[in-house]
C-alpha cells in the first residue's frame, strides 16, 4: 500500500509553483544542516498581498508536496494572514502525511515566514504574528529531520 495518499502524490509528482523569480519580494531559506534538506521560497507582494510565491527544494516527497501545497494556499492571502499559516494546516490541505512525515511540512512553513521577515525588513513593514520571531535561532530547533542520517549511529 502506498504511504501516500493521492493528493500528496499529485503534489509530489506535479508540483506546483516550483521556480524562483528574477525580482522577488522577499526571500525565505530553510533547511536542516543535519540531512542537508532544505527548502527555498521565493514571494511577491503586492499593496499586501501576496501575488505570488515560488519553491526550490532539496528535499524529500512530503517537503516537495508540503511545498507546493503551502504555495498555492499563500497566494492571495494578505500578508497576516499567511503569517498564520501553520505546518499542520498544510497537512490538512494534503488529507494527511505518515506521522514519521509530518516535520517535513515545517520547511515550508519556516520557509514562508522568513520569507515575509525579509520582506518586511527591506520594506520596513511591521506585522504583529513576526514579532519575537528570529529566523536563526529557530533553524534547528523546529526541524528534526528522520530522513535517516539522523538515526544512523
Ligand atoms: S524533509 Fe522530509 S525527511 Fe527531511
């Protein structure tokens, strides 16, 4: 039986959103130095709102589907409001991952977020869901990757 279940495989298997802009908005990278996943999204914005969002990543399935999902529910938001996206909102929106998967989703999530920090550092915005939010020091702490590296000793 397949781990997967057809929404998350036809984002895994067609993503969507999947690139980078020569001009972007705002720039978000997250990954994990422990097995070397790593997510990228690109955003722009617009009186905002988010017009657009791409990914890049270096990742396994569920990141590649958690990303592609958590694009397409972005664009259009306004600003806070994607601020208030969560990792387990996107699970949702895929109608689950495999609990061992389930981290995987934090990337873009993590991803998205650092992306509107930059945002709203360059453009002096201020939005009260990034306030206490330091894009470094989360780094490691949120992502616990299972991808096997961390397991092998
Ligand atoms: S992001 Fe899925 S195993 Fe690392």
């Amino acid at each position: 039986m397949n781990m997967y279940n057809d929404i998350v495989m036809d984002h895994f298997m067609n993503p969507r959103n999947v690139g980078e802009m020569k001009e972007p908005d705002g720039i978000g990278i997250y990954g994990s130095p422990t097995c070397g996943d790593l997510m990228q999204i690109h955003i722009k914005i617009e009186d905002d709102v988010i017009t657009d969002a791409k990914f890049k990543a270096y990742g396994c399935g569920s990141a590649i589907a958690s990303s592609s999902m958590a694009t397409t529910l972005i664009i259009g938001l306004k600003v806070e409001e994607a601020l208030k996206l969560t990792n387990g909102e996107i699970v949702d929106k895929l109608e689950g991952l495999p609990e061992a998967k389930i981290h995987c989703s934090v990337l873009a999530d993590m991803a998205i977020k650092k992306a509107i920090f930059d945002y709203a550092e360059s453009n002096d915005k201020h939005y009260d869901a990034l306030k206490g939010f330091d894009p470094y020091e989360m780094q490691e702490e949120e992502h616990v990757c299972i991808c096997g590296k961390d397991e092998e000793s």
